[in-house]
C-alpha cells in the first residue's frame, strides 16, 4: 500500500486555471501557485510538448502481453463494474508508462498510448512512478488542454522481485470543481486496493513461474518426454543429463552441465534467457557451420571454442514464454577441464560508451613509442589497461615502477634499459628528484616508450605540473566504475578467480547485480574485484550469490536525498538527452548547453 500528501491543487487558490493560461502565454504568474506544479509545467515547456497535443509525438507499440498484464487482467475486471463505466477511465501502464489495459471511459477523454512526462507533460501516472507513492493530478495542474477536466489518482505496482516499479495504475474521472478539490480523489482507495491486488497476483504468479521452470527442468533433466538420439545416447542422457533452466533470475543446473559450463557459455545461456522471455523461437545455438539448422537472430552463438552445443527449448506459462531450459551435449572428444578460449582480460572488459571510448584512444596512442598518460580516480584500472595496452613481448619486458614505493624513482631509472618500455604508478606521489628526473628524460628522448598513471586529487608543485604538462597531449581519462554501470555484469566474471574442476562459476540473482549497480564504488573496479573475490573465496553458500550475502555498504545502498524541483526537472533533462546520445556524456552536455565537468557534477549530485 502507498500514501501520498494531498495533491498540490488541493490548497491551490481558485486562480489556478488562470495561472496556466499565463504561464502559458508568457505573463508573470499570480502569488500562491505551488512550485511544483509551476516546475511540472515547466518541465513539459522545456521536453516540447505543446499544450494542445491531441497525440503524443511518439507512440511506442503496446507490448501484446506481459506478466504485469497477465497478472492484472482478471484483477481489473472484476473492478470495472465497480467504477461507473460511464464516468471514470481506468488505465494500467507498465514501467515506461506505456498503456497495456483501459477500460471505462470519461466524457471527452480518449485514453493516451503514452502517459510518460516527455510525451504528454504532468500526470499522475509519471508522477507515481518517480515518486514510488500514491499521486494525484488536478484539472489545471495538468499541462494539456485535453485533461482541463480532468482529475486523476495514480498507484504504483511494485514487482516481487527486488521492490521495483513494474507499473501503474491510474483511475481518471471528471474534475470537481476547485473549491471542492480539497479532498482526496474519490477512488484513491479503489487504485490502491487495485493495486495491492495486483501485486499480491504477482507475487502468486512469481511462485508459479519458479515451480514451472523446475517442473520443466525435472522433465528434462531424466522426466518422461525427453527425446534422445539413440539407445547410448539415452544410457548417457539418462545417467547423468547436462541441463540448464533459466528464466533471468533463477538457475537450475545439473552436475553434468557444471562441469561443461564456462562462465562465457553460461553468460549466453542467460542472454538466451532474458531474450526468449520476448519471443516464441527455438533453435539449436553452437552448431558447427553449415548443421542446416536455422538459427533465430535472437538466440546468440555460444563462444567459440566451447566445445558443446546446446539445444534450446522455451518454457512457457499462460502461453507467455518465462524462461528457457537448455540441454547441452559435447560436440567430440572429452570436455577440457578449463575453457578453451582464455578470457578477455578485465582491464578491457566493458561495453559502456565512455569505456570504449577510452579504450579506444588509449589504444591508438599506444600504438606509437611516445609517453602516455592514463588518469582517473583511484581503482578504476589505470594501471591495468596500461599493461593490457601492450603486445604479449612488450608486457613481458616491460620494468615497472610505483613512486608510492620509490618515489625519488631511485631503484628504477638507473637499472632501467632503455630498449624496454616502463610503466609508471602513482605519478602523483612522486617526490621531486624523481620529477626532475622525468623531466630531464623526456627533455632529451621524447620518444621514450613511458606509460604513465596518474590519480587527480592533491594540489601539484610546479615541476609535476610541468612533466603533466609535457604528458597532456598524449592522455587518456578513465572513467569511474559509477559512470559505466553498465559493464558491472561483464566485469563480475573476468574478475572472479576461476572455478575448481567440477565447481560451477560464480553467478549472481538480479536483486544482487541491482544492489551492485546502484551501489556508488568509491574504489571503482578495485573495491569491486574485493568483493568478488572475497565471496568467491569464503562463502559457504551454494547457488547464485543473493543481496544478503554483499557487504552492508552494498546491499544497503547510498542513502538517497531528496530532489527539489528544479533538480527533478533538471535530472529528467539530462536523462533524456544521454537517452537521445545513446549514453554519449560528451554530446549530452554540448546539446544541453553544459560543460561535461558540470553534468558529471549534477549527475553525481543526484546520486547523493
């Protein structure tokens, strides 16, 4: 259940409408408006929504079924008669506000595909979802003409798993008129009774969905029904079947499939996973080229060199597919007890814009026998992708020297031969002989294969700024871990330490991967490897690592503020923006007419 405080119209003055018709033709607004209605039309000024839309601008596909409309469906129909069909709209939108449900209707109101913020302004339905609490919206408190008349109550749905908004439920009726808008909506109490039905179907349908995916797991795994190819390969297959079920968040994994399983096949199976959830395709993925079996787009090869192939089959509830079970079968020969193909190494791991990016640049100056720079915050791999940067020959030669441990760089520059490339740690620590020294060397061979990081963060002296100075041209800035979030799923097993012979790799539940997602990581991919590797080590737990099991500083996450209004509305503009730059923080800030200091300052500011 949610509560809010009464809607902002509920103490609004009667000059409300009139304040709207100002703000809209550009005259100074009457005393008393709440700012947060001004902010919310605001909001809708600055995304472009006109205030006479009769259609969103963009109107996303309706989804055909989903397990929110599943497990809604016979909950709101029984409600519908409850609500005077012919005078109040009920709508149920999912978690990017699209509408999946409507019945009822109001006189003058077509129902909306669309209810989010950028396409159709202030609503109670986009403002339940931020705020996660019940939300009413008010006649004039909406930015569009069409909903003058209109007063709305909207409930959020939370899903079983892990508290997350799966959608909305919205009731729309005629407004009352403004002196009597001092009470709560009339069917505040129907939403959130709905609601709260809604969720605890969801919560009933999510046991369901577990008991289906074992059900399907069991049948494959030595039930009746499951085909083999002959009579040895039943004798195989009966003994000890290799038998994967996914469904996004759930595994089931027999002893044979642990012991075929590489973390980089089990990261496939799991795309297959989430993927099929959207689709009704089966197929056969890591058959060898030219098997004539024809493969959906939506069902990933598995890595080369896995040496198996896994036959896919869809398991469905309600007709709705949740999930995947996979048999897997050795293509020839005995399975190798370590994968064949050695994992990418974590220093280039990561599929973020700005990680690539950086990669990227960082590897085309490494191309070259000059100086290079590497900076960023403390843990977020300088070090690393310094080495990761250099050819197998190079690595192997290279001399390394940390100025946290040397930092006159005594012990490193007199033995250092000049025909191997140095890396350099902790160039901020460095005392001044050894910048001197640096110096001196880059003055008379600028050419010196010389990797260098650096931490920003104390105040320099002039000959450290100028050695910087010398080295800027040839840097590289690494983005903190809390700006690529992204890559936290692919980093988590290139840092796990390999599995024993027979021990399934380390896998996590979806609550556990949001909880590290959300977390901020002061130590950036450092504190990160800690935390794997810690649980890799001593946890006494079988199956998938679960939330309870993270540090308390991880699975309680950064204690959120409050945003003010401006900030929501200035939050909700640099969204969309990285949305429209596909994620680019460069291009975001030149189209929003910042800096990109200053957008990763708000961006940190709203995680505070």
């Amino acid at each position: 259940m949610t509560t809010t405080e009464p809607s902002p119209a509920a103490t609004a003055p009667p000059s409300l409408r009139l304040a709207r018709e100002r703000f809209l033709s550009g005259r100074p607004l009457p005393c008393g408006v709440p700012e947060e209605i001004v902010a919310a039309w605001r909001r809708a000024r600055f995304f472009g929504v006109p205030h006479d839309l009769e259609e969103p601008a963009v109107v996303p596909p309706r989804p055909v079924e989903s397990a929110l409309l599943g497990a809604a469906r016979p909950v709101l129909d029984r409600i519908v008669p409850a609500l005077g069909a012919d005078r109040s709209l009920l709508v149920l939108t999912d978690e990017r506000l699209r509408v999946l449900w409507t019945a009822g209707s109001v006189p003058g109101l077509d129902p909306c595909p669309v209810l989010s913020e950028q396409e159709v302004g202030n609503n109670s339905a986009a403002l339940a979802l931020r705020t996660r609490r019940r939300a009413e919206v008010h006649g004039p408190e909406h930015f569009l003409d069409r909903w003058q008349d209109v007063s709305a109550v909207s409930v959020p749905v939370l899903a079983p798993e892990g508290g997350r908004v799966a959608g909305t439920l919205t009731v729309a009726s005629p407004a009352p008129r403004l002196g009597t808008a001092r009470s709560p909506h009339p069917h505040a109490a129907l939403a959130e009774a709905a609601a709260a039905a809604v969720e605890t179907e969801l919560r009933a349908r999510a046991g369901r969905t577990e008991r289906v995916l074992l059900e399907a797991y069991v049948r494959a795994a030595g039930g009746p029904g499951r085909a083999v190819a002959d009579d040895a390969a039943a004798d195989r297959a009966v003994a000890d079947p290799a038998v994967v079920a996914l469904d996004g968040r759930n595994r089931l994994i027999s002893d044979s499939a642990q012991q075929l399983l590489t973390p980089e096949v089990l990261g496939a199976l799991e795309r297959t996973a989430v993927s099929a959830r959207h689709t009704d395709a089966v197929g056969e993925v890591g058959q060898p080229e030219g098997a004539g079996v024809s493969e959906p787009p939506m069902v990933p090869e598995l890595p080369e060199g896995a040496g198996l192939v896994a036959r896919i089959d869809p398991v469905r509830l309600d007709g709705v597919v949740i999930g995947i079970v996979a048999v897997l079968e050795p293509l020839a020969g005995p399975v190798p007890s370590e994968p064949a193909v050695p994992r990418p190494p974590c220093s280039l791991t990561g599929s973020s814009v700005s990680w690539r990016h950086a990669v990227g640049r960082a590897g085309e100056l490494a191309r070259s026998p000059e100086p290079l720079l590497l900076t960023g915050e403390r843990g977020t791999g300088k070090s690393a992708l310094a080495l990761g940067l250099l050819g197998a020959a190079a690595r192997a030669a290279v001399e390394i020297a940390d100025a946290a441990q040397d930092p006159g760089l005594e012990r490193a520059l007199p033995t250092w031969p000049a025909d191997r490339p140095l890396l350099l740690r902790h160039a901020e620590r460095l005392a001044q002989p050894g910048v001197a020294a640096l110096n001196s060397l880059l003055d008379t061979h600028p050419d010196t294969r010389l990797l260098v990081t650096y931490t920003p963060g104390a105040p320099v002296g002039p000959c450290l700024q100028r050695l910087l100075d010398k080295l800027s041209a040839r840097s590289v800035p690494l983005p903190p871990l809390r700006e690529r979030t992204e890559d936290i799923r692919e980093l988590l097993p290139a840092l796990a330490p390999r599995p024993a012979s027979g021990q399934p790799p380390l896998t996590w539940t979806l609550d556990a991967l949001r909880a590290l997602e959300r977390y901020p990581w002061p130590g950036n991919v450092t504190e990160l490897a800690h935390v794997v590797r810690a649980l890799a080590e001593h946890r006494r737990m079988s199956g998938p690592v679960r939330r309870a099991e993270l540090p308390d500083a991880v699975r309680e996450g950064p204690a959120a503020r409050p945003l003010s209004p401006m900030e929501h509305a200035e939050r909700a503009a640099i969204l969309e923006a990285l949305r429209r730059h596909g994620g680019n923080k460069a291009r975001a800030a030149a189209a929003l007419g910042i800096g990109r200091a200053t957008l990763y300052r708000k961006l940190r500011g709203y995680r505070a």
